[in-house]
C-alpha cells in the first residue's frame, strides 16, 4: 500500500494548512520534530517533509500527529486563521487521479471527535485504511456511482442513493471499480456517541423526500417553425414536441412528426437562459441521417455526458419495403457535434440505414408483435459504460389493439472505439410499475419519457394519458422519481406533487422531461392537434408551430 504520496504538478492547498499547523503546534507544545516523530510513531524524516509541505499524507499518519499533539484531527487540516470546526470544507487527502480526494466537511466534539467527510474517488482508485479505534462505527451515504468497501471478511457493494453502517475497529478500504466518478458521505463515529450518525441520515431522507415536490416556475411556448408552414399534402404542420434533453447550455429538442423544408429537420436546439428558453435563436440539426429519421420519442445523455442518444418509437416495420425503416432508428453522437451521428446496431435495407439489428432484440425482449417505445435513460453500472434504458409505453397484437403499460427494459454497454455503443448482454425486464395503486392518479396512462438525475442519483419517469370524458378529449400526464438504489430493488417510484400536497396532474400531454440543474426540471407536451393552451398562456389556443412548456423548481 502507497500510504505517502508525491504530487509533483500540483500541491493542494491542504499541504500547506497541514505543514503550518504541525510546525506552529509541534512548537507550541515545545517539542522537537524528533520528539514528535517518536511520539506519533513515524519517521523524522516524514515529519520533515510534512512541515515543508512536500508529501500528501495518508490519514492515519495525520490522526497519529493530533493525538500526539493533542489536538482534534480538524485543527491539522484546516486554514490556520479559522476557528469554526461546523464548516471545514478542507481536502485533506488526494488520490493518484486528480478527481480523487477526501473533503472533511465538518467536526464537532464529544465524548470522542466526530467527523463529516465528502469523498470522490476517481475510476480504479482505491484507499486503504489501518483499523480505528475499538467501539468506532462509520456510516457512508453513495451519492453518485458504486462503493465497493471492503472488509476483513466480506466486500460490500453501496450504490448511489444507498447507506451502509459498519464497525471500522477492522482493516477496510474504499474501492471505486467502476468507470464513472465516485462520490459518497463519510461519518466517523465513536461507539458511546453512535446518535451522532442520525443527523446524517435525516439530511439524506429529508433530501429525497423534497424531491418529490415541485413549484410551476415558467410556463410558455416554443416557435419550433414558421407560422402557416405547410407539408406536401398542404396541411399545416404540428408541432408535436416529443423528446428534450439539456447539455449546459442549449435544450435539445424533437418533433414526433417530420418538419419539412430546406435546412430544416425534425430535431433542433435552442439556448436557455435565465429568462427561459430563446427561439429566436432556433437551429435545426440537418444532418441527412438525423433528418432520415422518424417519430422522434426521447434523448439521453450518456452517463459521461460525453454522447447524445436518440430513439424513435420502434411502431412499425414493414418486412418487404424500407419505407417504415425510418421508424427504427437509435443514433448516437458526440455531444455537440452532431455531423458525427451515427446508426447503433445498423442493418442497412435498400440504401435506408435502421437499427434493424436492435429492433430484432427489442423484440425478443418484449415478447410481443406490437410495441412503441417512448422513454430512454443512461444510468451508471457495475459493468460496461452504463446501463442504458428503453420505455415501453404500449404493447400488444397491434396498434388498435394494445395495452398502456410503463415498462423499462434494458442492457449494459460499453462505447467502442468509433464512438459508438456496443451491447455486452441481451436486453432484459429492469423496471414495471402501475399508476393505478395510487391515489391521486384518475387516468391510465402509458410510460412517456425516462430521465436520470445524475445530481441526486436518481431516475424520473413521466407517464400521460389521452382519453375521453363524455364526448370531450382529456390529455395530461404525471411525474414519479425514485432513487436508482429503489430502482434496481424494484421499489415503487414516489408520485411528485404541488408544495402543498395536491398530485402534480399536468394539464397537457407530457412527452419529455430534462434535468436543467440540481434544482429545475423542464417538461415538453406532444399534445397532438389539441391547441388549447390551458393556464399555459392567456390565449385560449396555441399556433399550429407552437410547443407548450414548464419549467418546474424542486422543493
């Protein structure tokens, strides 16, 4: 084990708060660096190199100084000036990646000293700890990717949104095996204080629960063409807004149905800003492949967010003509570089280039001759580059004959040199839930869209319903989120509602949902030809070239 590591490029501020501290205490006590090394049982030399701030120390080494020195650990790590030990927010160890590195957050004493701790480990980073002190207990808390910790006699798997409680009076070690970032809360505490893990624990439910509440921020609509813009049967054009995703900067967007004309496709992007979204500053994505491509259903970054995906519903299929391929199509490319797209598991037909390959494993994994998928997510995995995740909304014998049902199925993958994913198993039932156990849900109602919270760990579904009532049409939809520890044990999702409790009923056929931030989700409607516009706007109805839209805050 290398428990003394030397950064020769950068040299965090933590060193420095470390080798002033040593040296001004080591010489408050009047102890000579000899006598100090003796009595933390370490080298002279170690110590020498501590107080000039030349070696990143492991923490057993630091915790062996401030008992020597008679200090609490926190008095080593942070700046010399500061004497709030609640918000210490101070590196105080650093991996062999950049990414990897623990932040104490904050220490309060008791019968013995209790530490909050924030760590990231990067991909194949690994730390390794001595055994604490008989009686102590930690409590780690996943916040994104999968801790493996293990133990004397056992390894323990933590996934993000999951929290183990273990004896640390025994030889254990971080381990982050997978390909995406580890970040997760650590907890050290003595036996007699063990109450003061609770607080901990009661931050992360209150968190999870706030999730599940929502305030309306923005409501609006989006000029996705020309007014009066006409298709070659000289009807007008609908915008039926089906899919969203956000990279930073722009909402990316697509229609369900084709957006004809020169330089223009059914997928295209526009900034957001702080006013909301700018579609004076609309650009389509015109490249021939992303343009071939029909009934555009949903996005999703990768989990690296280095990659954008898109589907189409996968509804159709003609075996004789290539004329329905267009309809089967799940491409992929660079974000921002969108001339770069490519077909996953192509099968060319009659010059027309289609996911048939995928389609034929879709249909293996359904089990059944009708089927539209509407929902795609990329979540973190144990193996391969992701998990990545297909809505079904209807399936059946065929498309008057099928039911609404809100099915996930899927398969890991891993990104192949050509930027492009290859399946490493067969698709499989991930996820299934019914609406119809919950109060509150007055409609039936299929599966619409899929988006994972990489910033909470946790993945939302959105479901929509278009029934009638009488002789009156009646659209809407719902969103549900759940943590993706809930999701891999196939735990119902939570129903999100108004801050005051009132189920979230969208007034509008939503279709597509986009993380924006920590705090703001934004939803897209494919209403069809319905043009009412509801509490959306003061018009009564929208423009055939206008896509309603919400911004929602988290609560």
């Amino acid at each position: 084990m290398r428990i003394i590591l030397h950064n020769e490029n950068q040299r965090p501020d933590v060193l420095v708060h470390v080798a002033a501290n040593v040296r001004r205490l080591r010489l408050a006590a009047e102890l000579s660096q000899q006598a100090l090394a003796d009595q933390a049982e370490i080298s002279r030399r170690m110590l020498v190199n501590i107080e000039k701030g030349d070696v990143n120390v492991s923490l057993g080494t630091l915790d062996k100084l401030a008992e020597a020195l008679g200090v609490l650990f926190y008095a080593l790590v942070q700046p010399p000036e500061s004497e709030d030990s609640a918000r210490i927010n101070e590196v105080a160890w650093v991996g062999k990646a950049p990414e990897s590195r623990a932040v104490l957050l904050a220490s309060k004493p008791a019968t013995q000293e209790v530490e909050l701790w924030s760590w990231t480990l990067a991909p194949g980073e690994r730390y390794d700890s001595a055994p604490d002190d008989a009686g102590w207990h930690e409590m780690l808390v996943v916040t994104q990717g999968e801790l493996t910790l293990t133990l004397e006699r056992e390894d323990i798997v933590i996934r993000a949104g999951d929290f183990h409680v273990y004896p640390s009076d025994q030889a254990y070690a971080y381990r982050n095996t997978g390909t995406d970032m580890l970040r997760f809360i650590r907890n050290v505490s003595p036996r007699t204080q063990s109450c003061m893990a609770c607080p901990i624990v009661m931050m992360f439910r209150f968190e999870e629960q706030r999730m599940a509440k929502v305030r309306i921020t923005q409501q609006g609509t989006i000029h996705c063409f020309p007014a009066g813009l006409k298709d070659e049967d000289g009807k007008l054009v609908n915008a039926e807004i089906s899919a969203v995703a956000y990279d930073g900067e722009r909402l990316l967007m697509a229609s369900d149905k084709p957006i004809p004309g020169e330089g223009r496709s059914a997928v295209f992007s526009l900034p957001l800003d702080s006013s909301g979204p700018d579609d004076s500053q609309l650009e389509y994505l015109t490249t021939p492949l992303i343009r071939q491509a029909v009934k555009y259903e949903d996005f999703a970054l990768t989990t690296d967010g280095r990659h954008m995906l898109a589907t189409t519903g996968f509804d159709r299929i003609d075996s004789e003509s290539h004329a329905l391929n267009a309809y089967n199509h799940l491409l992929i490319w660079p974000l921002g570089e969108p001339d770069k797209v490519q077909v996953v598991d192509p099968d060319p037909r009659d010059g027309v280039e289609g996911s048939l390959e995928f389609r034929q494993k879709l249909e293996a994994a359904i089990g059944q001759p009708y089927y539209k998928i509407e929902g795609l997510a990329v979540v973190p995995s144990d193996r391969g580059d992701g998990l990545i995740l297909f809505g079904v909304r209807e399936q059946g014998n065929s498309h008057d004959d099928f039911a609404y049902v809100r099915r996930v199925i899927g398969a890991r993958y891993a990104m192949t040199d050509s930027d492009n994913i290859e399946f490493i198993e067969e698709l499989h039932d991930v996820y299934a839930f019914d609406p119809a156990e919950y109060d509150g849900v007055d409609h039936e109602c299929g599966l619409s869209s899929l988006e994972y919270d990489p910033y909470h760990a946790r993945l939302y579904l959105v479901t929509s319903f278009e029934t009638e009532q009488g002789s009156e049409e009646v659209i809407g939809g719902y969103l549900w989120v759940l943590s993706l520890a809930d999701f891999h044990a196939g735990k119902p999702p939570t129903l999100v509602t108004h801050e005051d409790g009132r189920v979230l009923e969208f007034e509008h056929k939503a279709e597509g949902l986009a993380v924006l931030d920590r705090e703001r989700l934004f939803v897209v409607y494919d209403n069809d030809r319905n043009h009412e516009l509801g509490s959306v706007d003061e018009r009564d109805e929208r423009h055939s070239c206008e896509a309603p839209y919400t911004m929602l805050a988290l609560v």
